[in-house]
C-alpha cells in the first residue's frame, strides 16, 4: 500500500505528518488490497478573504473501487478536520465491507464490495476509532433508485449551461456540450466556481 501526504499552498507540520501516518498505515488492515492512499491538504482562499484548508482522503482498491472523504477548516482547526476525514474513511470502509450481503439484493459487483476473503483477512475497527455519528444501520444502508426520468437535451455552451443551470436553482447539471459534441456534468463547487465532469468510458 502506498500512502502519500501532500500540501499545496500550506506547510504540513512534522508532527501532523506523523499523525497521519500512523493512522493511514493502518487502513489496510480493515481493508485488505488497498493499493494506494493519497491525503492532500490545499490552501484554498475564499471570497470572504479567510484561507480554508480542504482536507481530502481517497483511498483506491486494486480492483478499482475509489473512497474519499473531505473537510474543510481553518489552519488552527486542522488537526480536527483531519481526525473527521479520517474517521469519515472509517464509515466509507464499514460501508464498503457491509456490501458483502443484503438479504433480498442482489450481490453488488465486487469492485463495489469486499470479497469473503477480505472480510476474513480484515480486522474489525476499534470502537474508539469510529465516531458515534455512525450507527451500523448507516454504514450498511443502500438508498434504492426511486425515479428515473428521461431528459432531452439540445447542444449548448458551458456558459449557457451555467445560466440554465441557475435558472433551475440546481447544484449541478447534465447537458450535451456544444463544443466537444459529448454529455457533461456541470456541477457548483464549495468555493463558488464551476466545475464540469466529463465521463471516459475506457478502463
């Protein structure tokens, strides 16, 4: 398992990096096949002129599933918000795990859950390393598909994507981009700005 800690705009103290990676390098005795952990720590300034730091965890399986946790905070609350990132990784790995068998579901594709061989091999998660916030009931919990709607969709700029978008009061919008011929997500991130997904089907 490779674990990265990177800062972008910000100085990582020595003893937060430690913490860090005490905790990481455990990951993957709760959840065998990790095959990498990337934490980044980025400076961010928001339009009220105070620095945020975002703290985002994302752990990649070997069989391609990818959970990641976020958490914003000021610089002196840093140590908080990378314990909740943490302990959110925690919470996406229990659920991960609870995957494995739900009566009356069909068995999910196993790059979306743990095989019965992880199961074996991980060991449970201390109770002092989960926050109370999360009750087994939660971890395992699938929300079913409730609706499905067709939409049409007419060729458009990104501008106008934006207008359409804000015109709905939505915080995202799926839309056929005039420009690369292709459907896009155009979405609204936390600082404000924009942000646009475009789906690549290769493996």
């Amino acid at each position: 398992m490779d674990v990265q800690i990177n800062g972008r705009n910000l100085r990582i103290s020595e003893k937060l990096e430690e913490y860090a990676q005490r905790k990481l390098n455990r990951l993957d005795r709760y959840l065998p096949n990790i095959s990498d952990v990337r934490l980044e720590l980025t400076r961010q300034n928001t339009r009220q002129g105070k620095d945020v730091v975002v703290v985002q965890l994302t752990v990649r399986h070997q069989r391609g599933a990818i959970l990641r946790t976020e958490e914003r905070a000021t610089e002196p609350e840093l140590a908080t918000a990378l314990t909740n990132v943490i302990d959110n990784m925690y919470r996406r790995i229990e659920r991960f795990k609870g995957k494995q068998s739900r009566k009356g579901l069909e068995r999910f594709s196993e790059v979306y859950a743990a095989t019965d061989e992880e199961l074996e091999a991980a060991e449970e998660i201390p109770a002092e390393e989960m926050s109370e916030a999360a009750s087994s009931e939660e971890l395992v919990m699938t929300p079913e598909v409730a609706r499905r709607k067709t939409i049409k969709m007419q060729p458009m700029t990104e501008h106008e994507a934006i207008e359409q978008m804000e015109l709905l009061g939505h915080g995202f919008f799926v839309f056929h981009n005039q420009a690369t011929g292709g459907v896009e997500v155009l979405y609204r991130r936390a600082d404000g700005d924009y942000g646009i997904l475009v789906p690549d089907a290769r493996s």
